[in-house]
C-alpha cells in the first residue's frame, strides 16, 4: 500500500495557500497514489540516494521523496519560484 505525508515545512506551504488549490494538490496526490505507480506521473529531480521527485499540479511543483512506497512531500512551490 502506498502512502503519503508532509513534512512541516510543507505542511505549512500548503496552508497558506487558497482552500481550493489545497483540495486540489491533495486529490491529485490520492489520484496519482490511486493509479498504483505514482511515479508514472513524477519527474527525477536529483540522483542521489534519497531521489526527490516531482509532481506537476496546475502552477504548483510538488516536491517529494520516495521510499519504501511512501511519499514524503518536502516543498510546495508555484511554478515561478520551483526552479
């Protein structure tokens, strides 16, 4: 079973943010778990032991680690300041 959580940093990201861009980045991220292999819809970020990801969600980057089939969310950013 995959499962996901924020850290507190990116906890407090995405309560900052407007209710329906909260709801909307949750439900993407239990759709992408829903579909079985959400890395299918991520992208590699970095190479090294931990491997970040992220996810695409409208104007926002979702950054996130993957292990042991648990999706630990890092870093909630619109597209401008992601990169």
């Amino acid at each position: 079973m995959i499962t996901y959580s924020f850290t507190k940093h990116a906890d407090r990201q995405l309560r900052k943010l407007p209710a329906e861009t909260q709801k909307r980045i949750v439900r993407k991220i239990k759709f992408y778990i829903a579909d079985g292999d959400p890395l299918h819809f991520a992208r590699l970020i970095t190479d090294d032991k931990d491997r970040t990801y992220r996810f695409r969600v409208g104007d926002y980057r979702i950054f996130f680690d993957w292990k042991n089939n648990h999706i630990k969310v890092n870093n909630i950013k619109p597209r401008p300041r992601a990169y």
